[in-house]
C-alpha cells in the first residue's frame, strides 16, 4: 500500500517538476526576448515584456485555423509605433500615406502592411501585439509575442514568434 503512494508520489513530484520547468523556461524566453522598432522612426526601440506590461494595453479575440475562438491581450500596435515616433494620426498624410510596416518572425515569416491600414484615424480595427493568450503568456514557440490581426478571413497576417517591425518607404 505504501509503495502504492509512493509510486503516485513520484509520478506527482515528476509531472510537477517538468510543469514548473516549463514554466520557468516560458518566463525566461519571455524576460530576454525583444521587440524591435526600427527604419523610417524617429527613435529605434528595443522593447522587453517588462516593456509591453507598462504599456496602454487592450484585449483582441481571434478565431483560429482550426475555428477555436482565443482571447489575446497585449499592446495596440499603434501605441509601440507611436512610442517610436512613426507617422501615424495627422502626420499620415501625403507621400508618409506610401509608408509600410513589415513584420519579421522568428521563423522567416513576414506579413506587411500599409500604415493606414493601422492608423485610428483610418480603421477602427486595433491590431494588438500579444503577450498572453486565454490568460497565460504564450508559448509553444508561438511567442511570447504574436499579433493579431481581427476582422480577416485568415488568421494568416497573425503573426507568431514577432521579433521586429520594420517600417518603410514603398514611395519610388
Ligand atoms: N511566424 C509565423 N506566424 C504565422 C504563420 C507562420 O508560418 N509563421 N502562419 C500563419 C498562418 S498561414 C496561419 S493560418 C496562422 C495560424 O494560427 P493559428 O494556429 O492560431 O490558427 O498563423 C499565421 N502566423
Ligand atoms: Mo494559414
């Protein structure tokens, strides 16, 4: 009987052991990881999650590729973009209307978008780079920053693995 609780014991202490080491190795990918802003900015940033916490945050919610439906928090991009000194709000006018974000991921994947596809003063949709999701930080070599993009057909341009926004002059 004791041998019993001992072997449930061990499996316990084990499955426990592996769970905070996840956990540890989840905090720690997310302390060092970065964000960063650079191109046509008036200052680069490198941002931390210690960063985006301090941020104005919001909430987005994303059906995935399999049509499970998830709650995402973190920073509208518009708030990283201004805090760099982009164009955006009464600057995006003129030849800045042929600027571009483009999003650089872990992996090699790049999404691009116009600026005033982002601008408040063109959309009303808030694109949001995530740190958590379903309220825990991301993870699963899907983070710990991903954006997401609502009101398209695809979650294709929800980019996981963010490591840097670029922005550019398309203008020739
Ligand atoms: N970094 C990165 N992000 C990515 C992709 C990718 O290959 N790499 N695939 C995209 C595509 S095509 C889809 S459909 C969604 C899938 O996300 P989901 O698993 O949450 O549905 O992620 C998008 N984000
Ligand atoms: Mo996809």
């Amino acid at each position: 009987m004791l041998r019993f609780y001992y072997i449930y014991y061990r499996r316990g202490a084990l499955l426990g052991l592996g769970l905070l080491l996840t956990l540890v190795s989840t905090v720690i990918a997310q302390e060092k990881a970065t964000l960063i802003i650079q191109g046509e900015v008036e200052k680069e940033l490198v941002l931390t999650s210690l960063d985006l916490i301090k941020m104005k945050r919001d909430k987005a919610t994303l059906i995935d590729r399999g049509g499970v439906s998830h709650h995402y928090e973190g920073v509208p991009i518009t708030t990283i973009l201004d805090s760099a000194g982009v164009t955006l709000g009464n600057k995006l006018r003129g030849e800045n209307l042929s600027k571009y974000l483009l999003v650089k991921c872990g992996d090699g994947y790049q999404v691009l978008f116009s600026l005033a596809e982002l601008d408040h003063s063109f959309t009303d949709r808030i694109v949001i780079l995530a740190d958590h999701m379903d309220g825990k930080p991301i993870s699963d070599g899907r983070g710990p920053f991903r954006l997401i993009v609502p009101g398209e057909k695809v979650p294709a341009r929800s980019s996981f693995e963010v490591v840097s926004f670029t922005i550019g002059f398309a203008k020739d």
